[in-house]
DNA sequence: GTCTTTTCTTAATCCTGATTAACTTTTCTT
DNA sequence: AAGAAAAGTTAATCAGGATTAAGAAAAGAC
C-alpha cells in the first residue's frame, strides 16, 4: 500500500528500515472512488496528497459557470491547493478522482512531525517541491508560446497514454479550450 | 549587501549569527548593470540567484523570434531556470536584469554545503519552494480564467507600482500579448 | 437489454486579440 | 543639442478559437 510512496521518497534520499516503518505507521491510505471529492469549495485544505494508484483532477468553476482543470495528478505526484494549504482560508477548488484512486494523506501537524523525526524529508520535499516548480516554468512558457493547437499535438505525440485514460473534454479544460475545438482539430487530423 | 537575504532566510527558520556568517563567506553578490545578462541560451545554469535589489526578467525567443517574458523577480524573490539548473542541458533562456541590479547567487555545490552545514536551510527552501509553487499554480489558473484584458485591469489594479516600473512591452509579453494590444485597452479606459 | 446520462461531433456565427504598417513620443548617446 | 534608437500609439485587416445549438455515440444504471 505504502510500496510506490517509500520508492518515490528513496528515489530523493535514503531511508533505514525504520525510518520507513514509522512513515507507514503515521499516515493513512485513501481510497477515492471516481468522480469522489477530496476538496470541495468551502473546505479546509489540510494535507498534501500523494497519488500511489489512479488519477485526480484539481479544478475550479470560472465565472462562466464552466469547469477549468489547472492540474492533473498522476501515480507518483504529489497534488493539492497550495495556496490556501495550512491557511484560515477555504479553497475555492475540486480535487476530484478521475478514476478509482488511491492516495496517501499528510496532513500538515504529521508532514512536519515526520520531518523532525527523520530530517532527510526535509531534502526529499525541497526536492520534489523544485522538481514541480520546474514543471510549472515550463508550463507557463509552453502555454504562452504555442497556439491551443500546437499544444494538443505536442500532448498526445509526448503522452499518448495519458490521452487514452482522460475523457476529452477533461483533456480541453485542462489545456485551455473547448471540447468542440478539440473535437475540430482532431477530425482535422485524420481525414486525409 | 546580505542584509535582505538573512532577513528573508529569518522570516522562514532561526540562524545564529556564526550561521548567517557562514552563508555571508561562501556567497557572492553580483552587481549586474541595467540589461545585463545573468544568462543566455547555451549558457550552462549553475545557480539560483536572490535578488536583493532591483529587477530581473527571465525569457525565451519564441518560434516567431519574439521574447516572450515568463518570469519577474522582484527583490526577495529567488530565480532561475529551474528545467535545466544542474543539469547537463545548455539553457534556452535569458535571465537579464531590467534595472541595476544585485543578486546572490547559490552555485549548486555551495548551497549543498551550507544546507549540510545549516540544516535549517533545508526547511528554508522547502517552503521558499512551497511559495514559489503555490503562487505558480494560482497564476496557472489566472492565465486560464481570465481574458487578456482581465489579467491586464487585475494587474493595475494590485501592482501598480509595478507596472511604473516596467517599460508596457514587458508587461504585454509577461501577460501574454502584445504591446498594439496594450496600448489599445489603456487608450479604452482613459477616454470617457 | 432498455433507458438515461454522459461524452463526443459538426457546423454557423461571432469575438478577442494578432498582424502589419505607419507614425509619434521618449530616452539614450555623443 | 542633435541624431539615433527604443518605446508607445493608432488603425485596418485577419485568424484562432469561443459560442450556440443540435444531433450522434458511448457508457452507466437498473
């Protein structure tokens, strides 16, 4: 249950058999059935989740009424509303499963009593916190320097298997555009 | 000269002064003149820079051979290429100072030694991380919920001393488009 | 296995912002 | 102070996607 967690920590630093052991013994598995919520609009954003099975979707509604997808969290991602985590604020986001998911809660009393326990986790979310950072960089130039189509055709040439596990219109909200734009370039495409 | 660094370090852990002596040794302010370059494309990215006085842009020459800015960094806030620091990959970005400015930088090695030296620099940047993060995923969002025009009147409305400070071009390529557009909607706001 | 809900497609029209180009103003340089 | 370069403005035309609406197909529910 804890496998794909403690291989993702050791990926950063190392860990003794112990150190693991009370990891595993503070922190609790979730099982998200999809379409399930783990944050809504009006909660609390508590703890940091780890993905180890299945797929999530942060989400808000913009002020058309629609859905805007802003990020997905895959096997082995961390995910959560970083913005109002350990603040007095409610989120005003979704963080949805997609599909039957599994994820690891830390909440933010446990993350910061496992880091002082054992310091190496400390570097471990340094690590993975610069790891998403860079993600985000270069995310915001690829959204400013492509058209919504270029960017359709460079996803589903770079992750052809993510395109098959996400229904369209997810796909569309999550780069920036409409389901029947999606559908526009992709008729587009195959007809010759 | 490291005044702003140690306060910034001490809004997040504790250092002694013996501690912050050491982290004045082993580090280098760089005074860099108005439209110097801390980067370049090719160049090697070595380190992650704090600025501690004036204003950095970090940008790429896009497809159609035009710069398009990503990222500020005002003083107190860190930045680099995040994608291909201590990598083995040239970078593709210009990191060039808008004002005179003065930055610190962390070369890899060192900010590994000082974090081995100074442990609470580990929670340091994780959380320095954390920000920087948080604030990425709200501007990912921002970019997605909001019209051109929206991002433009949002951000007059809440940094306007920002936006005396940066030549309007910038700004349109920060917000994603172009000056004639810039200049159309303040053209808009000031007529009636 | 049918019925309902969800997802996907197609097409017409509309709108936001890009492009191009010419001009004005401001800021550097010497 | 004069000239050159950089920055900002205006306006006409164009294009990439949004919107709206209706229908088709696929997936769930019972």
């Amino acid at each position: 249950m804890y496998t794909a967690l403690l291989q993702h920590i050791r990926k950063y630093v190392t860990l003794t058999e112990d150190e693991a052991a009370l990891i595993c013994s503070k922190l609790k598995a979730l099982e998200i059935k999809k379409k399930g919520f783990l944050l809504s609009p009006g909660k609390m954003c508590r703890a940091n989740y780890f993905v180890s099975k299945g797929l999530l979707r942060l989400y808000i509604i913009n002020q058309k009424g629609h859905e805007q997808i802003t990020h997905f969290g895959l096997e082995g991602w961390w995910l959560t509303d970083y913005g109002t985590l350990d603040s007095q604020q409610p989120t005003r986001v979704y963080l949805q499963a997609v599909e039957d998911t599994e994820v690891i809660a830390w909440d933010t009393p446990t993350q910061e009593a496992l880091i002082q326990a054992i310091p190496q986790l400390d570097t471990y979310f340094r690590k993975v916190l610069q790891r998403a950072y860079a993600a985000a960089q270069r995310r915001i130039e690829f959204i400013y320097c492509y058209t919504d189509e270029e960017r359709y055709r460079y996803f589903s040439a770079y992750f052809p298997e993510f395109i098959q596990r996400v229904p369209q219109y997810m796909l569309a909200s999550y780069l920036g555009f409409t389901p029947q734009f999606l559908s526009k370039i992709r008729a587009k495409k195959t007809s010759p």
